[in-house]
C-alpha cells in the first residue's frame, strides 16, 4: 500500500529545478520521474532539460580541454609569499647546528634563566590573592510556558516544570496534505 500523493503538472513545474538538481527527498524525487515517466509533456521538459545540461557540459569540457595550465603554477607561486617558517621551528634549527663547546655553559645559562623567571615571578607569588576573580551574578530569568494554541499541527509544547524546561517545537513548512 503507498501513501504517496500524485504528483500534478502544476506541482511538477513548481518544484522542476530542484528535481533536476536532486534537491528533494527519496519519495518526492520517485513522485516526479513516476508523473514524469506518465505525463508527455512533463517528460519532456526533463529531456529538454537534460538535453541542455548535457549541451553545457560538452561545452565546459570542450573548453577546459583548450585551456594551456601548464605554466599556470609558476605564474600563481611567483606571486606568493614565501612561506613563513615558525619559530619553533627556526629556534630548533639554530640550535641542532651549535655546537657547544662543554656542557658546563649549558647548565650555567639553564640555571640563569631559571633564576630570571623565578625573579620574575616571585611578587606575585609572594602576594596574598588580592587579583581573585570577581563574583559572577546570573539574573533569575525564569519563563514558564503551559501551552501554546493553534489549529496547525506542526505547532507544539513541551514543558517540564520540575526542570524549569520548555521546549517549543515549529516546523518551517507545513507538511503536504495537510490543510
């Protein structure tokens, strides 16, 4: 047993650029070819159409195919910038090709850099947490909504009090058939 509608003339030529474009649904799209496979002059409009789309893309091909873009990369990479290299990256770089002389140096200038970042730190470590945060105030802003009325049927409420949640449901369309 179906339930689909049958499809009309009128409703085929209202809704013909999104068939063609396979911007519908299953059952929409199997309505349209079935009144298309039925309907003489609806079927052909789809060959037409398909004639045309066929015609625009043997022409798109034909030139792309002319198209030379074999020095299309050079001209496009001469006009970008060089690629910036991070910083990490250039640090790692500079560091893998010094040499040092004796591990000695690198323990003095670790433990230099700790004590610099230690200086650095010590006031606001040394402070009593006089830089904490605000409060933040949230604004009792509760609705509550029982019901909404409406004699459409993609119109709908539902409410859980205990949970301070209403959740109201519209369609953006209104479904086929119903009245």
């Amino acid at each position: 047993m179906t339930f689909e509608r049958e499809t009309s003339c009128q409703d085929f030529a209202r809704r013909f650029d999104i068939f063609l474009d396979c911007e519908m649904d299953a059952h929409s799209l199997r309505s349209m070819a079935l009144h298309a496979s039925h309907c003489p002059a609806c079927g052909r409009e789809v060959e037409e159409a398909e004639t045309l789309q066929e015609l625009i893309l043997n022409s798109v091909e034909a030139e792309v195919e002319r198209l030379d873009a074999s020095t299309l990369w050079t001209k496009i990479e001469a006009r970008l910038e060089p690629p910036r290299v991070p910083l990490r990256a250039r640090l790692r770089g500079y560091f893998l090709v010094w040499s040092w002389p004796r591990p000695v140096p690198v323990i003095a200038l670790g433990g230099a850099l700790a004590a610099l970042v230690l200086a650095l730190l010590w006031p606001v470590m040394s402070t009593p947490q006089r830089y904490a945060p605000a409060p933040v105030t949230i604004a009792d802003n509760h609705a509550q909504i029982e019901r909404i009325e409406s004699n459409r049927s993609h119109v709908a409420v539902w409410s859980e009090p205990s949970a301070h949640t209403t959740a109201i449901w519209v369609a953006s369309y209104e479904p086929e058939g119903a009245s």
